[in-house]
C-alpha cells in the first residue's frame, strides 16, 4: 500500500492528503480555488468541500478569493 493511499484511510479522503500537501509544501504561498484543483488533481466539488472542512478547523485561511496554510 503506498504513503498517500494509507494517509487517505487515515484522514478520511485521498483528496484531502493532496490539498493538504499542496499547502504544506507551499507555506506563505496563496492559491485561487483553480489553482487547487490543478495542482491536486481533484476535481471542483471535492476542492470546495475540502477547502470548507480545512478552513473550519483552521488548517488554512481566505484572503478574498485565495487561500493559504493557516
């Protein structure tokens, strides 16, 4: 089994390991919503529930239209 499959049954969802990599790896970097999806390969109805569960625990926060590691 590999690293992101057995992060994914941990946290709940593979999509949710990509997009919180993208911000851990970015840190101090803002991303549009597109941008996400792009860069995490996930598509925009999951983006925009990850992005909502993240942001509720304040794992990242909104800047207007972007979002950046919290």
């Amino acid at each position: 089994m590999q690293l992101m499959e057995i992060l994914g049954k941990i946290l709940g969802s593979p999509a949710r390991v990509k997009i919180m990599r993208l911000f851990l790896l970015n840190k101090g970097k803002w991303f549009k919503s597109k941008d996400i999806m792009k860069r995490s390969q996930v598509g925009p109805n999951i983006v925009r529930r990850e992005i909502r569960l993240l942001s509720s625990v304040d794992f990242i926060k909104k800047r207007i239209q972007d979002w950046s590691f919290n």
